[in-house]
C-alpha cells in the first residue's frame, strides 16, 4: 500500500509543480502502523522491508569473473501485543516474522520466526523470555555504520552468491564482532535500566533450541552446545563535547557429545564509540569492536581446543542533516584446527558508503564493497585459495515508525 502511494503521487506530480510539494511533504512523514484495542491492551503491526540493486563482480565456478545487476530484499512483519500499568510496569508479547532471498537472510540462518518474546518492563528493568538474542547483542557498542543492513559487520543483505547451492557466500565466515554466541535460541533475558551511564544485561540460554522454545534441544550434532550464560556492560558519558560509549560482554557455554578435541564456548568482545558535534547540523563519529572466540569461523558446533577466532572492525561517519557518509574496515582470522581438518580461514573487508534519510519510516543508501577471502588448504567454490569480490549497491529500507 505505501509504494502504491508513493507511485501515485510520483504520476500527480509531473503535472503540476504545485502537487510536487504534496509528493514531498507525504514521503518525508513517518508510516505510522496500524494499531487496535485489544481490550485493555494494544496490538500494533510494525512492519519492515528492503530491498537492494547490485552489480557484484566475482569469481565463477570456471574461475572468469561473473557480473550483472542482481537483486535482493527481505520482509519483516513484528506485531507487539502491548499492554501499560499505571504503576509504570508494561507487559509486551513480541514477534518477528520474516520472509526473505538467500542473500539477505541475516545471522538468522533463514529462520522464518527470527523473534517470539514475552517481556515485562518496570523501573527496575526489563525482563524478556522466549526467542531472542543474548546479552550480547542487547547492549552492543561498535563504529558507527551509514546503513546496518549492508555494513561488513553483522550484516543483514550480502551480494555475494555461491554458484553450487545459491547460498550468500559470507556463510562461511561473516564478521559479526558482538558476542552473539546465543544467537536467537530460547533464552531469559534482563537488562538493567541505566544508573550514572551504566548499564547492565544478563542472559541464561538452556540449549540452542528454536522449533519448540525450551522444550528442543537443538541440532543432533557432536558438540552440541547448551546452558550459555552471558553478560554484558554498556557505559556512557561525556568529555567535554564528545561523547563516549564503551561496552564489553563475555559468553560461556558447555558442549555435549562431544569429540576429542571438543569444548564448551568462550566468547569475548569490546566496543568503543565516539560522537563529537562539528557544529549544529554536522557531526563525527569513529568507532570500532573487536571479538575473540574458541568457536571456528564463531560457529558454535565448530568449538575446539586449540581453535581461535578473532574478528575486529573499525569505522567514521560524517553526518550532516539526513545525510550520511562513512568508510568501514573489517578483518577476522580462524586459525586452523588440525584435528578437525579445518584449514586457516581469512577475510578483509573494505567499504564506502553514502546515505540519505528521506524520513524517520525511509532510508536510502548506496557505496562500494570489497570482500576477499583465502585459505591455507581446501580450494573455494573457484578451484582456488582466495576469493576476491567487489560489488556496487543501492538499498532501500522502508520500516513503520511513531516518530
């Protein structure tokens, strides 16, 4: 219905300069969701949708390098059944439902419901049972980005597509520096609300159980991992006219039926942010975050002894109004495990990227990306070691919002 819209009013506006006015004025508002009374409580249909155009330049299966305008999107539906006490306690029922192409299924793994939650927020907190993310990634700090969905950390949208099984080529190793090691299993989750720039979350996750929230205990593999505890600290404050953001979190886990060689998961991670006004419309950010895992290219069910794998990103943003213009640097190492036969695996990334805000419910973006991959044994999808790709891209993201 919105893009029906705005495609009508596109038409309009050709004829009469006057309407042209109207045109802006309807896309530079916010998209309210629709919202009912559900007897005491209120039910909203938040929604969410993007959509890339890309020409990525890289290796074929032949090793000739492969090009061509493609695209990819995703669909978010995140329907909150909501319901407010005078005392100041709200209780929530959330979800989020997602369709999406192969390239844009984020760190989800494709799942249809990516969140199902049940919280209860008071002055003291927010406590949040169900599928969701750990304490990780609640309290996440790290550069600056001009678009999360197409950052070189944690993305949601890649460009890069493996010929054999269509899948995003990122699967592999995609840099995710937050330590996330709970990924959206079923958990309990508490954060704490901020006291003197500090804030607190904890998170409890019985096993890496999705279908049937605690009640499956996940994927019948070796080193099956299960009770992640994790913490994380967020801290803010103000040296004279910059303002600081650090965060840092920890996540432990123990493996079952494992293997020689096999353990539970330790994940480290750290992040720093800093914002300084230039003046009143423009501003500079720079940033970075920097992970540690035993956890093999950080897939928890590749946990070794002697594995190690580190990520680390780095990023500056200059902001002015709704522009947005930034550069990203990312890299990660998993250094090779003999006893599983799991060679060196590496990955650079660089990317700049421009973005302009339409309203707080449009964002459009668009840059240039680099990514390369190399191996110390075990050829890629191209017949060789190292797998170097480009890509131009232009995304669209178009979400409901109350502002």
């Amino acid at each position: 219905m919105p893009l029906r819209k705005i495609a009508m009013l596109l038409a309009i506006s050709l004829a009469s300069p006057a309407r042209a006015q109207l045109l802006t004025e309807a896309v530079t508002q916010p998209l309210a969701p629709p919202a009912w009374s559900v007897g005491p409580a209120e039910l909203r249909l938040n929604a969410e949708t993007s959509g890339a155009l890309f020409d990525a330049r890289q290796p074929g299966q032949s090793g000739a390098k492969t090009s061509g305008v493609r695209a990819s999107g995703v669909l978010l539906l995140m329907p909150e059944l909501r319901r407010d006490y005078d005392s100041g306690l709200s209780l929530r029922l959330n979800g989020t439902f997602a369709a999406a192409d192969p390239l844009s299924r984020g760190g989800y793994d494709g799942d249809a419901i990516e969140r199902l939650t049940v919280s209860a927020r008071t002055g003291l907190g927010q406590l949040e049972v169900g599928l969701t993310d750990g304490a990780g990634d609640a309290l996440d700090v790290g550069g600056p980005k001009v678009d999360l969905d197409v950052s070189l950390d944690d993305p949601r949208t890649s460009f890069y597509r493996d010929p054999r099984d269509g899948r995003a080529v990122i699967s592999q190793f995609a840099l995710r520096t937050q330590a996330g090691a709970s990924s959206n299993y079923a958990k309990f989750v508490y954060t704490s609300p901020a006291l003197f720039g500090a804030q607190l979350a904890l998170s409890f996750t019985p096993s890496e159980g999705k279908q049937l929230p605690f009640l499956n205990a996940g994927p019948h593999v070796a080193g099956r991992q299960v009770e992640f505890w994790e913490a994380a600290l967020r801290y803010e404050t103000e040296l004279g006219q910059v303002s600081l953001t650090g965060y840092g979190a920890v996540a432990e886990s123990r493996a079952e039926h494992k293997l020689p060689g096999q353990e539970g998961t330790s994940d480290l991670s750290f992040g720093l942010r800093a914002d300084y006004p230039l003046d009143e419309e423009t501003s500079l950010s720079l940033g970075g975050s920097w992970r540690q895992s035993n956890a093999y290219a950080f897939d928890i069910n590749q946990t070794w002894q002697p594995s190690t794998t580190r990520g680390q990103h780095v990023s500056a943003m200059l902001t002015r109004g709704a522009w947005s213009a930034g550069v990203e640097y990312g890299n990660g190492v998993a250094k090779e495990v003999g006893i599983a036969g799991l060679p060196r695996l590496g990955l650079n990334g660089t990317q700049a990227s421009l973005g302009y805000l339409l309203s707080p419910s449009l964002r459009l973006s668009g840059g240039w990306q680099h990514l390369s991959y190399g191996r110390s044994s075990v050829a890629f999808y191209n017949g060789a070691r190292q797998l170097k790709m480009d890509a131009v891209f232009l995304h669209l993201n178009l979400k409901t919002s109350d502002q």
